[in-house]
C-alpha cells in the first residue's frame, strides 16, 4: 500500500467535524511516522501557501519539490492538502501538535522543516512572510536561531552563510572536532537513516541539497584552516 493511500485512510478515521489537525494526535503513538511526516509538510504546506499571498492554481504541483506523486496518487494527496487549507486551526496549532508528537527527537523536525523550505523555494521566490512563517515554525520546533539561519542557507541563494553555523559548530571548534561534525551530518543524512527516522522512501531526495550544503560547508572551513 502506497503512503498516499495509508494517508487517505488515516484520513478516513477521523471522527465526523474533527480537522485535519486532529491526525497527529491519532498517530502520535503510530509505529508509521511515514505518514504523519507526509501529512505534517503537506499541512503546513497548505498554511504556508497563504502566507505571501499568492495561492496558485495547481499548489500540489510545489509538493513535487519534497514528494514524488505518482499521477494516480494525485487525487489523495490534493485532498489532505485541500482538507489542511480549509481547516479553521491555525499553522501553530499544527505545529504544536507535531513537536508533541515527536517529543526531543530533533531530526524528524529538521526534516520536516527542510520540506517547507523547499516547497516555499519552489515558485523560485522567498518572500518575507514565507521567512516569518518558517521562522516561527522553527521556534515551535525548539529550534535556535542559529540552526534556523543554518537550514535556511541550504534553500535561499541570498541568505547569509556561516559554514560553522550549517555544520553546527563554534568557530574556535578544533578541526577534528569539526570533521566529526561534518562526518555525523554525512551519516544522518543517509537515506537510510533518513527513512528510519519517518521521511517517506518518496522524499528521500530531501537529503540531497542538505547533503550539498554539509560538504560545501566542510570544504570552506578546510580552507580556512589551510
């Protein structure tokens, strides 16, 4: 059974009047975290596609920059984003439940919030009320703002780029404890690991500009220390 469906049935179960927002709590102790990583990018998805104001036409088109969505899947996931955009709670309220429903386990998290990155990238513009959004989703998240500007910098060609701050390491870090660093983001950014933490087989490719920006970071310190 493909995630698209398992999506749709997680769907089905909620009770009469409940909102889409309601899901996390069901899957909160759910084995599949595949779904409720898949519904939690579609949903804040869906919320973030207000933020600047432009709501296009086709707004499924930009979850094919986190999912591959095989066309006879496209239905199911038109209406969790379709179910998200109508419901009355608000981006936070969201946000809340799904930082709930993964407790400290930070790395979901950052790939949650990679999948937003990229689906607001993907009319090739960053608007200011895109940063808000995201920016507050990451406080929610439990994210400080220097992890916030390090994931930002792997999306946004304008944004300031600290290679120290992408790799998560002080500046006056020794250089073997920065390759360690690099190393550990190498490992986590497996798409094995990445699966084994809840992203979708059908998201993996998340891990590829996130890979690019751990080892363009991890070349610029080496050339500092030469």
């Amino acid at each position: 059974m493909s995630i698209w469906s398992r999506m749709a049935e997680a769907i089905a179960a909620l009770a009469k009047g409940e909102g889409l927002s309601a899901v996390f709590e069901k899957l909160r102790a759910s084995p599949d975290r595949t779904v409720a990583f898949a519904i939690a990018v579609i949903a804040l998805g869906a919320k973030m596609a207000k933020a600047d104001g432009q709501v296009t036409k086709d707004e499924v088109v930009a979850f094919r920059e986190v999912f591959v969505i095989p066309a006879a899947e496209e239905a199911n996931a038109a209406r969790v984003f379709n179910l998200a955009r109508q419901d009355v709670a608000g981006y936070d309220i969201y946000a809340r439940r799904i930082k709930a429903m993964y407790g400290d386990d930070v790395s979901p998290l950052r790939d949650l919030l990679e999948g937003l990155f990229h689906i607001a990238l993907a009319d090739g513009v960053y608007h200011p009320k895109e940063d808000d959004f995201l920016h507050e989703v990451a406080a929610i998240f439990g994210f400080d703002e220097r992890r916030f500007r390090s994931i930002r910098a792997q999306f946004v060609d304008e944004a300031e780029r600290d290679p120290y701050d992408v790799l998560g390491v002080d500046p006056t870090a020794s250089k073997d404890e920065i390759r360690a660093a690099w190393r550990q983001l190498v490992r986590d950014t497996h798409p094995d690991q990445m699966m084994a933490r809840g992203v979708p087989e059908e998201a993996v490719k998340l891990a590829e500009r996130r890979m690019v920006a751990i080892n363009r970071a991890w070349e610029e310190i080496q050339g500092n220390h030469a």
